[in-house]
C-alpha cells in the first residue's frame, strides 16, 4: 500500500484522456491517476513544459498534481495491473476500409485495450469505456475480458465524456452532467457506484445520472447528432437569409430568446468541424441502417450533407466574388483550427476552404495563433489525401503566416475562418492599406463589425447577412 485510496489508470493520453484525468487528479488528492499511452512521444510532452494539446487552463490544472497524484507513463502493463479503475480513452474514428467504411466507427483500439487489460491483470478490475463508440460495444469488451486467463471478473462501465475543446477544463470541472451506464446487476451496480464515488469528490450527486448500459453509451451519440443539428439547421438558413435579406444574427436572437429552443448553439458558421461531430453521426446513421431504420437513418445523414453543402458553399461564393478568378491571386485565410482556443484541426472546415482555393491555383497565406504547419498537413493529407508529396506545388500554395498582417499583405481578400477573439482586435485600416483592391473580407464566423470595415472600405461578404 503506497498511501493512496484507489488507483486510476486511463489508456489513451490524447484530448479527452489527458484532460479528464488532470481533472480527476485534482479534486481527488487521495485518488493516483496514472494515463498511459503508446506513443513515447506525446507520453513525454505531458511530462515536459510544452503539452502535447493546447487548452486553456489545463497547464495551472496539469501543474497542481503532476508528479504528486497524477503520472504519465509508457508502461501499459505496469500500471493497468496497479489500477483498480481502468478508463479506456482511445481514438475511435470513421473506418476508412473495409464493411462500413466513411460511416462505421473503428473500435479496434477499444478492443485492443480490452485484450491487454485481459493479458495483463492480476486481479479485478472495473473498466470504463470514455471514448465515444456505437451502441453495445461494452459487450463486445466485456466478452473480451471475460476470456481472460486467471477466471478475473471484470465490471464494465459506459461513461462518455461530453466536454468540448476550448472550454475542456471548466466543463470537466463544472459538468452539466455525467452520465454512467453499468450492466443492472448487485455486481454492476456497485461497480457504477464506485466510480460515482471518484465524481462525487466534486460534482453534485443530483448530477451524477446511471442508467443501463446501452442508453449511455447511445446518450453521447444522441447529445452529438443534437448539437450538430443545430448548427446544420441555423446554417441552412443562413443560406435563405443570403437569397432573402433577412440577417441570420437577427434571426437567431429572435428564435433563441424562445426558452424552449435556447440561444445556445445556433451561431452560423462554415460549417462544423472537430473530430467528433461527423464521426458521431455518420456512426449513428450506420446504427440506425444496421436496424434496417432507414428513415432514421436518412434523417440524420442530412445534418451531415447539410454541412458540406454550407462548407462548400462558402468557398464558391469566395471564388464567385473574386470575379470568377482567384488564379495566382493572394488569399489571406484567419483561423485553420476548427474553433477558437484549441490547436486541433481534425475535420476543420478551413480545410475544405484551403483545399478549394488550391484547386483554384491560389496563393494562400494561412495565419493561425496555434496550428502548426505539419499538423496541417498531416490532416489535409488525411481527409483530403492531399500532400507535399502527391499534390506537386502545394508546397508554394500555402503559406503559413507568421501573423494576421503578414497573411493579409498584399492580398485580394481575407477569410475569417475560426473565431478567434484576436481577430476582433486586428487593425484593419491598416490591413486594408496593404492589400489590393477592391480589398475583400469573407466573414466565415459572423465575429467582425462589418459596419466598420466597409466604412473603412472593405467590400464584405457574411454568412447569412445582406451583402
Ligand atoms: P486522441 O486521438 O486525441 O487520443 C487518443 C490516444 O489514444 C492517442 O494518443 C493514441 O496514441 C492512444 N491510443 C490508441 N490506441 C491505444 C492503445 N491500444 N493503448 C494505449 N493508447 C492508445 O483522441 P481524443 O480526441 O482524446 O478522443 C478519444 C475518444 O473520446 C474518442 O472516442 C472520441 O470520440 C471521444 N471524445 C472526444 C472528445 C474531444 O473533444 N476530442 C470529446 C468527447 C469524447
Ligand atoms: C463537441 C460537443 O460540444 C461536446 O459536448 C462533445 O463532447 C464533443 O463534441 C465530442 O464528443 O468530441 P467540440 O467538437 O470540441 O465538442 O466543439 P464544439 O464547441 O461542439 O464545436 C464543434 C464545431 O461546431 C466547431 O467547428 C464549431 O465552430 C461549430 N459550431 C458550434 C458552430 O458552427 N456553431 C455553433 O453555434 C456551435
């Protein structure tokens, strides 16, 4: 006994494992969090200075247990047998082969968590499920497990995670709920209620809902497809506002002030990205068609297809603006993470903006405060399959920009592509000074003051606003 009350091991040190375990670590002083990973790599930038992710807050929160209560570590087997918690955190993401591929969500990694915990354990364990999978996978962990070597019982536990980046720290500190689904049984209900005890330490119990299994594991899939429905839904009318006059910010303080709608949620964009929301509901619609629900199914695919359409919609009307032409012309893009405060660029829809541009031979000059130029590459390479080694002249074609004024020297248009709050800030009759004219600016996220600018003398073009 080494003076803790229980130990914690997660596998998969990535965006949700690192920061629900820092968390963890910290309303728990009594409770050793260790998250495990198989990449040495991003083990060793949880341990250093530099993070493997961007979040606010979550440095002051790694800071205050690293080292005391909270460890990360490459050695799966070591601490998986010292864990009588064991989450499984681990990228889940859309097959790409194979029965399902671009719609079923690849549970590999889940089961090979569920093969090493069977390997390894010596004892007992409860095993929760963190990462987002599609209904029912904790049978498929829990046979796994029960094929285990030494006659081990083992409790399995559904408990997704709903914290967005950007805001992962307060909403893991102040969750609007957490929700643990156990097998209805004394063994599972006293495994669910262990882990109530560990959330407890700082979240009210009234917020702290069980249910069975299954409806926990289909609540994450359920509470994505909501969410991003209704940004698909108000971005649909951004597009018969355009062809109206009516202004989607007006529309949307008119419907939202509705308490049975709410305003949260409903700001037009250019579309969703992340990586989650597509994944979550293209696994969902596989659900539904596996059911033979195809209806269900075809409902929801359309929050998707409306969200290409928005994506796609915005760099024609880029190119439709510029004359018809961007060929050679300089285009500065403000934001490639897919929403402000966070590094990641899985799925960002800046992407598709940047890609089109490039089909189009533009010169484009991205600046944003925290994507690297590799991550973008590797993500354009992976969603797009497009590279430096496949696309001859994408090298040149993009530029990363050391600031927003750098990008924006010299260049025929600008786009507001991730809401950065630095972007509000910017001194645009100075950018308007040094770009060509007529100086076009594309409000991808409705953040500017759009009065100002054309005061200024910027032509600009908004998501659902008059031009
Ligand atoms: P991520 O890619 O950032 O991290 C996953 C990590 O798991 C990687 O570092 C990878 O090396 C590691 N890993 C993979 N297989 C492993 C194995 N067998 N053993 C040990 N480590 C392994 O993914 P993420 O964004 O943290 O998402 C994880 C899960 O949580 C997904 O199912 C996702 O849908 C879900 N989720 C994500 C978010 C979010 O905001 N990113 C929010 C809620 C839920
Ligand atoms: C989302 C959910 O909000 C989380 O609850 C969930 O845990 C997570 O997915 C997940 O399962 O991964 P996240 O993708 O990190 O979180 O970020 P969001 O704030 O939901 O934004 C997603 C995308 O929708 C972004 O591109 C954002 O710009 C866009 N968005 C969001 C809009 O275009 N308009 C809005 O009104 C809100």
């Amino acid at each position: 006994s080494d003076g803790y009350d229980l130990h914690i091991c997660c596998m998969g040190a990535g965006y949700v494992g690192g920061p629900t375990m820092a968390v963890i670590a910290a309303n728990c002083p009594k409770i050793r969090v260790c998250v495990v990973d198989l990449s040495k790599k991003i083990i060793d930038a949880w341990n250093s200075p530099d993070l493997p992710i961007y979040e606010p807050g979550l440095m002051e929160v790694v800071e205050k247990s690293r080292g005391k209560n909270l460890f990360f570590s490459t050695d799966i087997d070591a601490e998986i047998k010292k864990a009588d918690i064991i989450f499984i955190s681990v990228n889940t993401p859309t097959k790409t082969v194979g029965i399902g591929a671009g719609r079923a969500a690849n549970v590999k990694n889940c089961e090979l968590c569920a093969r090493k915990i069977a390997e390894v354990s010596e004892g007992s364990k409860i095993v929760v499920e963190k990462s987002t999978v599609p209904v029912r996978t904790a049978e498929a962990v829990r046979r796994v497990l029960d094929c285990n070597e030494k006659g081990l019982k083992f409790q399995v536990l559904s408990n997704p995670e709903f914290l967005a980046e950007g805001t992962a720290i307060p909403d893991l500190m102040k969750p609007d709920r957490v929700l643990i689904g156990g097998v209805q049984s004394p063994e599972g209900l006293a495994a669910a209620e262990a882990l109530v005890s560990v959330y407890a330490n700082w979240v009210p119990r009234e917020q702290i809902l069980t249910t069975n299994l299954w409806s926990s594991e289909l609540a994450k899939l359920v509470a994505n497809a909501f969410l991003a429905q209704r940004v698909s839904s108000i971005n649909s009318i951004s597009a018969l506002c355009e062809a109206t006059g009516a202004n989607v910010s007006e529309i949307t303080r008119a419907v939202g002030m509705d308490n049975r709608i709410g305003k949260r949620f409903l700001n037009s964009s250019i579309g969703f990205g992340g990586s989650c929301f597509q994944k979550d509901i293209l696994n969902l619609v596989y659900l539904c068609e596996t059911y033979g629900l195809r209806e269900c199914a075809e409902y929801w695919n359309q929050v998707i297809v409306m969200n290409d359409y928005q994506k796609k919609r915005f760099s024609e009307k880029m190119v439709s603006t510029l004359f018809n032409t961007v060929t050679g012309k300089k285009i500065a893009i403000l934001g490639f993470a897919f929403k402000k405060d966070t590094g990641d660029v899985r799925e960002t829809p800046s992407m598709f903006v940047v890609r089109d541009l490039v089909h189009e031979q533009a010169k484009v000059h991205v600046y944003d405060p925290q994507v690297k130029r590799e991550d973008m590459w590797t993500e354009m390479d992976y969603t797009c399959k497009m590279s430096v080694a496949n696309y001859p002249g994408l090298e040149e074609a993009v530029t990363t920009a050391p600031d927003a004024y750098a990008a924006c020297d010299g260049a025929h248009a600008l786009a507001v592509l991730t809401e950065w709050d630095e972007f509000k800030e910017l001194d645009y009759e100075r950018i308007y000074k040094s770009m060509a004219k007529p100086a076009f600016v594309f409000d991808g996220r409705n953040i500017l003051d759009h009065d100002a600018l054309r005061k200024i003398g910027f032509e600009v073009h908004a998501i659902g606003k008059p031009d």
